[in-house]
C-alpha cells in the first residue's frame, strides 16, 4: 500500500504541547474508480447557495483527521458516533495515519444503517466534477463529506509546512455556484488556523489527493 507522507516540521515553535505531525490519511493503491451519479442537472437544479449546520469539533489527537472528519460527516445522516471510536475501528495509527479504504468500509458499516453508502472517488481534481459531486452531496442529500488534500495546497498552512507533503481531511459542508466557492471545516487546529473556510472550488480541486490519482472524496449516495 503506498503511504502520503506524514512528517512534518513546523515552521514556527508554538507550544512543546504542539509540536506533532497532523493526520495523514494513507491511501491505498486501487484501481482508479470514475462514477457519474452527480451529473451537470443535479448542479442545475440544487440550491444556489447552501451552508449546512455540521458538528463542528476538531481532532483530538495529531492522525486523527479521518475518525474527526468522519464523525462530522456521520452526525449528518444522524449517527452519533465519536471520533476515538472511530479510530480504533479505522486502525488510525503512526506514522500513516488512517487509510482511506478501511475509512471507506467503517463509514459504510453505519451508513448502511440509514439507506446511504460512501464511495471513494477519483475524479475531483476536475473543479466541474468537484463542483457537481459536493453539489449533489451538500445541496441534494444535505449531507457533509470528507475530502481528502495535501495540506500544503491550502492556503492557510502557507509558512507553517516546509517539509514532506502531508495529507490530511477536510469536510465540504457549503458552497456558492455563483462565487464558485465551498465551505469546509478543517479539524486540524495544532497552528490555530483550523476551522471554518471558504476556499474557490478550482482551489480545492488542485488541493485534493485525486491530482495524484488517489481517492479525492468520500462521495455519498443513496443505496
């Protein structure tokens, strides 16, 4: 299985309590996978504009970026599930962190509860599929999903990674198609810059784990 890096020297001291490698999710290599649920009418006839009301926690240990993001995600098709428990189910561990194909298979063990299924999908370094498939999740179905990046891509670790291209998950839980915008929450706060963000989707796309063929997204639909 191939491992994103997951070492990380930050580039300014905060705390000794604060000097730890952040969630690195592993991805393992699969076939690439393209499904075409969420097409251009699904975009066309979703809301303008939408911001979801998520649970908004962050990670309580450094790896733990996928069990957080994922209990977000969960919380949103009303399965309460917390993210330690999720991390022993995930086997989030160091140095890899959390692969993304035993996330995949845990999530899918509570969302079958409640009719959904999350696929890993490879596609969305494509800012129109991006668009239509966080479209179709968060203004369709109303749900929040976990996308996998390379935190060097986003703009508020700019200065604070120097080294290794650490992967890591954000949760998409808004957006504007007419700024061409999305709203996530990185649960990540070990540089305080965690939080709430509203990035341009072309952004987001170049940011995600899918510019090196791996799984980008953990896509819902309905099973």
């Amino acid at each position: 299985m191939n491992k994103v890096l997951a070492s990380l020297v930050p580039g300014t001291v905060l705390t000794a309590a604060l000097l730890v490698a952040p969630c690195a999710p592993a991805v393992a290599a699969v076939p690439e996978q393209r499904e075409t649920t969420a097409s251009a009418r699904v975009v066309a006839v979703s809301p303008t504009r939408i911001t979801l009301d998520i649970k908004k926690v962050f990670q309580s240990r450094p790896l733990w970026c996928n069990p957080a993001g994922s209990s977000i995600s969960l919380a949103t098709l009303g399965i309460s599930v917390s993210q330690n428990v999720l991390a022993k189910k995930m086997g989030t561990k160091a140095p890899a962190g959390t692969y993304d194909t035993a996330a995949v298979k845990v999530l899918n063990a509570y969302a079958a509860r409640k009719g959904y299924k999350y696929t890993l999908v490879y596609d969305v370094d494509d800012p129109e599929k991006l668009t239509q498939r966080i479209v179709h999740n968060v203004g369709v179905l109303r749900k929040a999903v976990p996308i996998q990046v390379y935190m060097r891509k986003l703009p508020w670790y700019k200065g604070e990674i120097n080294e290794g291209n650490p992967g890591h998950i954000v949760v998409a839980y808004g957006y504007d198609k007419r700024n061409k915008t999305v709203k996530v929450w990185d649960p990540y706060n070990y540089y305080f810059t965690g939080g709430t963000h509203t990035m341009k989707i072309r952004r987001l796309a170049k940011a995600t784990q899918a510019v090196d063929n791996r799984a980008g997204m953990f896509y819902l639909s309905r099973t």
